[in-house]
C-alpha cells in the first residue's frame, strides 16, 4: 500500500517499471563420468582446466579413457565442465598408490623394513629386485628392469656413511627408489632386509579391469549427490557423457546390457531434467554395418535428448609406460569440446558440425559416402577424413525418430531458450495474476527472442515471422487463475541447418 501523506511537502519514491531483461544461460557446460587415478569418488566436481583436472584427478592411466576425454574436452575448445569419478577408493586427492615391493627384515619381528618403488617414466612390468646377503650385515641388491636393463649395488648398510642404502640407490639407480619403514625396538642386525627376490611389477590395479564398476555406480543416488543421478544438483551442466563405460566393456567388467543400463541411465537423466543431451558413444572395433546393427537393433535408443557419434578417434598415447603412442578411444570427450567451441563462436543455434578436430591423428576406419549413407538416417553422426580438409565432424543429428526433433541444433537451442526463460521470469511468481503482468511477461520475453531472432536463431524476416508470446486473457481465463497459475504460450521458428547442399545445373542457351 502506498505511503501515507500527513505533512505537506515535497515525496520521492521509487517506482520499477522498467523492463526486466531474461539473460541467456550458459549452453556448454559438460559432465564426465569414468574411472580416474585419484580423488573424490561419486561426487561431481567442479574443473576449469586440464591442469586443476591433473592436481584433484591425476593423469593418464591405463585402461581408462576418462582422461584422454577430459584433455580433448579442453583442447577443442570446452571450459567449464564436472567431473564425477567411479570406482576405486576416495582418495580426497592424494596421489594413488604405487606398485611397491616390501623387501621383508630378518629378525624375529619380521617387519618390512625397505618399499622399493619404480621411478618415474619407467616401465615396471617384468622388475625384479634381489638381495644377496653380505659380511658384517652387509647386503647386496640386484635390479633387473624390462629390456634387458640391469642395476648392483654391493657392500650396503643400513647404517649411515657413503655405503648407505638409500642414499647409493636412490642417487645411482635409474631404475627404482628405496624407501625406510622405521620399526622402532629393531636392532641395525634386525633391519637388514632378508636375501631373497623380490617381483617389482606393475599391477593392473589401475587399469578398469580391476576396477569393480557396475551400472548401478554409474546411476548413483540423488540423495547422496553421486554418479548420474547426481547432477540433478548441478543446473548448470548442459552435456553428460561417460567414455570408460566402453574401457570397461573391452575389460570385460561391464557386458554389453551392462553397457545399455549406463547409457539407457544417461539418457533418462537427459529427459528428465529436459535442459542437456547426453553424447554416446559406440562401442569398439565395429564396422559400418554393424554399427548400424548395434544401433538399431541392440541399442536401439529413441530420444531428443541424445546424440551418437562413430567412429572412434586415434590420438597421442600421454600414459605412463604406454607401448605404443598412440591410443585409439571414444570421441565423446572431443564431440563435447567442439560443442562448446561452436557455441561460444558460432552460437547454439549453429548445428556443431563441418568442424576439425583438434587432436586427432587419425580414425580407425575412414567412412566413403555410401556407408555413411546408411547411418546418417537412423542418427549416428559420423566423423570423416577430407583430402586437405582435416578430420571433422559431419553429422549432427539426434537419436528421435521424431522429425521435428531430428536435428541437434534444435534440441539444443529449445534448451537455451526454455532454460533462459526459466530463470529470467523468476520474478513473477506470486505476482498479481493481471493483464498488468501479462503485459509485462510479453514485454520481457518478447525482448529476449527479439536478440535470439537478431544472433540468427531463429527463421523469419521479422520479428513476427520469427516468433510469438500470447499471454492476455484468453489464455488465462478466471478458472486458470483460481489455480494460481500464469500460462504463457511461445512459438519460435528455429533455423535448420543446411545438411544437403544442392546445386541444379543445366546448359543455358542465351536467346540470339
């Protein structure tokens, strides 16, 4: 109620007439789920570069794509994304444990009194270690590394001086570092290590063969904020995808329905929340034909909210001890980023194809245009090589049968607009339900898809010819209002991508 005026004088007042302008919301925000070295387990967080991902996650590891998908995220153009980490144990960031040998003592305690642990950069499959036993407590060790490599240090204490263990080892060997495991009561006799070899290998602990993931880990609980069902709580995550569900199939630890089960989870989470698309990914070492089969006919997935890509891509193999160097993975992660670079360059409505990919060497197999005649149709964007063009992305279709929803760039410009409006009209609940504030939806909304229709996105001349926003009495009539509800209805005119490119050509005769 207006102020009451009892004094006479002169009254200032505020008064917000003014437009209300609806902001749009961020279109390129991905979320990853996989198997890494280190860090929280189930919980999605926050990255902003491959750096802050290497400090909280780690690096690269064998048998798991996460990593090689995260860095191809950044190096394609993605900025902001999450990261939820699956199976293993919570580390809270501290680096993962080593392969190690414990090199046992003699005396009676029988305590392990040396951890030897493979330098950085050296492959450990195949390591020995042996301890001969010396004069006067004295004892010798032997490494014998992988190629033939081979390392002695005689006469070693344990006792200080230039003959000491640690000392001459970890300054001398190229191959392994000691470290003491202090047992108090023991005498220097007692701690010296007992002769015998010791195998220095690197265990499959850190590859996904190992690593006991199961769809339900992957689906996770809202509740407690994990796996999938997790980033309900993240609004700001506008792409889902999750590589190491197919290192986990070569592995053998998933089955193919098991493979379903995540990316059938991935999906549902994309409709539900209705403002995302989740990436898929095909599994491995298939051919066109069969992937057409698999899609079809095993997967078989029908959805606006999802998008498949074939095939996979080769890139640099960065692991640690890798034999070879390249790797061959997903091309989700590297989908993701070139979404991202497409809309901060181009905009969401721009469909994300006809782009390079940055960082791939090569692909498995280099589709002709017959083959990807026969997947293009039923939703699997294919990645091709061009004669001096690169290798890019040429297709950007989702996964419906439904016509309306068959291209990506639709879906996710529907998801821009619908979330933009969302939160941009906040203030109008529990407003007055008048044609003051009908007035006032019209005005704001129109604003909005006025800058939308000018950026490209939208088809039409005009604004009119691009969109409408009704809200007056005939779509909220008295019986709506006693509900406490506001109905406005919006129809746009999205742009569609140019996906075939005709030229009609015919011999012209100019007239004599």
């Amino acid at each position: 109620m207006a102020t009451s005026y009892l004094t006479p004088g002169v009254y200032v007042e505020e008064v917000d007439r003014g437009t209300k302008p609806i902001e749009g919301v961020g279109t390129a925000v991905a979320a990853f789920l996989g198997v890494a070295e280190k860090g929280p387990v189930g919980k999605a967080t926050m990255i902003a570069n491959w750096t802050q991902y290497v400090d909280v996650f780690g690096g690269f590891i064998p048998g798991a794509y996460l990593a090689h998908a995260v860095f191809g995220y950044f190096n394609n153009g993605g900025g902001l994304c999450y990261v939820v980490r699956i199976g293993g144990e919570d580390t809270g960031g501290a680096a993962a444990p080593q392969p190690i040998a414990e090199i046992s003592a003699k005396g009676a305690q029988g305590t392990a009194t040396i951890r030897a642990l493979p330098k950085p950069d050296v492959n450990a499959d195949g390591l020995t270690i042996e301890v001969t036993a010396g004069d006067d407590d004295s004892f010798t060790i032997s490494v014998k590394g992988f190629g033939g490599a081979e390392e002695k240090f005689e006469g070693l204490t344990l006792g200080k001086g230039a003959k000491n263990a640690f000392d001459v080892v970890n300054k001398q060997s190229t191959l392994v570092q000691l470290e003491e495991v202090k047992v108090a009561g023991l005498s220097l006799a007692d701690r010296a290590p007992a002769p015998g070899t010791y195998p220095l290998a690197l265990p499959s602990a850190t590859t996904t063969a190992v690593v006991p993931v199961t769809p339900s880990q992957y689906q996770g609980d809202v509740t407690e904020r994990s796996g999938i069902d997790g980033l309900e709580a993240v609004e700001e995550i506008t792409m889902v995808l999750a590589p190491d569900i197919m290192a986990a199939y070569q592995a053998g630890v998933l089955d193919m329905d098991g493979v379903k089960a995540v990316q059938l989870a991935m999906i549902a989470h994309c409709e539900r929340m209705g403002d995302r698309v989740a990436i898929i990914d095909t599994p491995p070492d298939l051919n066109a034909q069969q992937v057409k089969e698999w899609r079809m006919n095993t997967a078989g997935y029908d959805s606006k909210y999802a998008a498949m890509y074939y095939p996979w891509v080769t890139v640099a193999d960065a692991t640690p001890n890798a034999k070879s160097t390249t790797i061959t993975l997903p091309p989700s992660g590297h989908i993701a980023g070139i979404w991202a670079r497409n809309d901060n360059e181009r905009g969401v409505h721009k469909a994300p194809a006809n782009e390079v990919i940055r960082g791939v060497i090569s692909l498995p197999i280099n589709l002709t245009g017959a083959e990807q005649s026969v997947l293009n149709p039923n939703g699997v964007n294919c990645l091709r090589v061009f004669a001096g063009r690169g290798i890019r992305v040429w297709g950007a279709r989702t996964l419906s049968s439904d016509p309306s929803w068959r291209y990506l760039n639709v879906r996710r410009l529907f998801n821009f607009v619908e979330k933009s409006i969302e939160g941009g009209t906040q203030w109008a609940v529990f407003e007055p339900n008048d044609s003051m504030l009908w007035a006032k939806m019209r005005r704001d909304i129109g604003a909005f898809l006025r800058v939308v229709w000018r950026s490209g996105a939208l088809f039409g001349d005009t604004p009119e010819q691009a969109f409408f926003v009704k809200c007056d009495a005939e779509n909220n009539p008295q019986e709506t209002r006693d509900l406490g509800q506001l109905i406005v209805d919006i129809g746009i005119a999205p742009v569609k991508p140019a996906e075939f490119v005709i030229f009609r050509i015919s011999q012209y005769a100019p007239e004599a």
